[in-house]
C-alpha cells in the first residue's frame, strides 16, 4: 500500500522536531550533556518549553532519538546497501559504517555520548545489533563463523570492541583514521570467530 504523503502539518511538525533535535545536539557537542539544559535548548531553538515537551519527554529523549536515526541508518544499510559476499567482509562493511557514522557525529557529540551512564548502547533489540546477528547467524549457517557461540554473544564481542574503538579515538581528540584503526583491529579480533 503506498505511503500517504505527508501534510502541512505533519512536514511542519517534522521541521519542528528536527530544529530541536538538531539545536540540541551542537549544544550537547559543544557544552556536554550535563551542562546543557531544556531551558538552553528551548532558548537557541527558539521555542516554548511546551513545544520541547510535545515532541521529547525529556533531555534523555534526544538521546534516544540519536540512537532511533542510528537504528534506521543501519537497517537502511543492512537492507539496501550491504553487498552480498564472505560473512567477515560484510561484518568489516558493517562496521565501517559504525566508524564513519562516529567520524559523521563528530569527536566533540562522540565524547558526549560514549559515556557509562548512556545506557542506550545495551539496550536489546536495536535494529544496529540485530542486523549484525542476522548476518552472524547466515556465517555460521555456511559454516564462515564458529558456532560455538551464539550470534548474540558475537555481536556483543564485536560491538564491546567497537565502542573500545571509538572511546578510544575520543580520548585522542578524532586524531588518526578511525575507519582504519577499526578496520585493523577487526580483521585480527574476527579470526577469533572462524570455525577450527
């Protein structure tokens, strides 16, 4: 069935949405998560604390709307754009697409979402896991990856060294290429996961 095309008033609330989300962010980027409040974003955007209220519950929900267009970059991704091929490259393509999604974000909004108490990166379900276990699991059907341990567990491997990956290139400042320090290290680490 196709898609209704959007109103006025569905595009004007979308701008809406999308003017606080992305004034929040720069000044997430460029303040920290802590030192910015509703009232800073309310004033830079140029809107009443009712309408940040309408379309976000809290601070919080910019986050959670960071990660929800992350989950939608990767499904789109894992559906249009992963080329068919051997399960350890289409995994290095995967997550080169999580580097250059970190290098996109910048050093400065990076820093401020690898943090511990963003839990959002654990939480189960995500479309940008699940994805990955699909692809894990179709490797080790054709016997590409061990199956020793469940797609699970190797997608938490692959995604814990990732964010190891990327906290680490924060620390630096985004000195060095991280699509390539990423691309080096898991072509070492996915040896680990080839069948005996």
């Amino acid at each position: 069935m196709p898609k209704k095309p959007a109103t006025k008033r569905s595009q004007k609330a979308e701008l809406n949405r999308n003017r606080i989300y992305e004034t929040a962010l720069g000044l997430i980027s460029s303040r920290g998560y802590d030192n910015t409040s509703i009232q800073d974003i309310v004033g830079a955007a140029g809107i009443s604390i009712g309408t940040f209220y309408h379309y976000f519950k809290s601070k919080h929900g910019i986050l959670e709307e960071n990660f929800r267009r992350a989950d939608c970059l990767f499904s789109d991704f894992f559906e249009t754009e992963l080329p068919a091929g051997g399960t350890v490259e289409r995994i290095l393509l995967y997550m080169d697409r999580y580097a250059r999604l970190a290098h996109e974000n910048g050093v400065d909004l990076t820093s401020q979402l690898y943090t511990p108490h963003n839990r959002l990166f654990i939480k189960r379900g995500r479309a940008m896991q699940t994805c990955l276990v699909a692809i894990i699991e179709e490797g080790q059907a054709r016997g590409e990856l061990a199956a020793d341990l469940g797609a699970d567990q190797i997608c938490d491997f692959i995604f814990i060294a990732a964010r190891g990956i990327v906290f680490d290139w924060c620390l630096k400042k985004g000195r060095g290429d991280i699509r390539k320090e990423l691309r080096s290290y898991f072509t070492r680490l996915l040896r680990a996961f080839e069948p005996a």
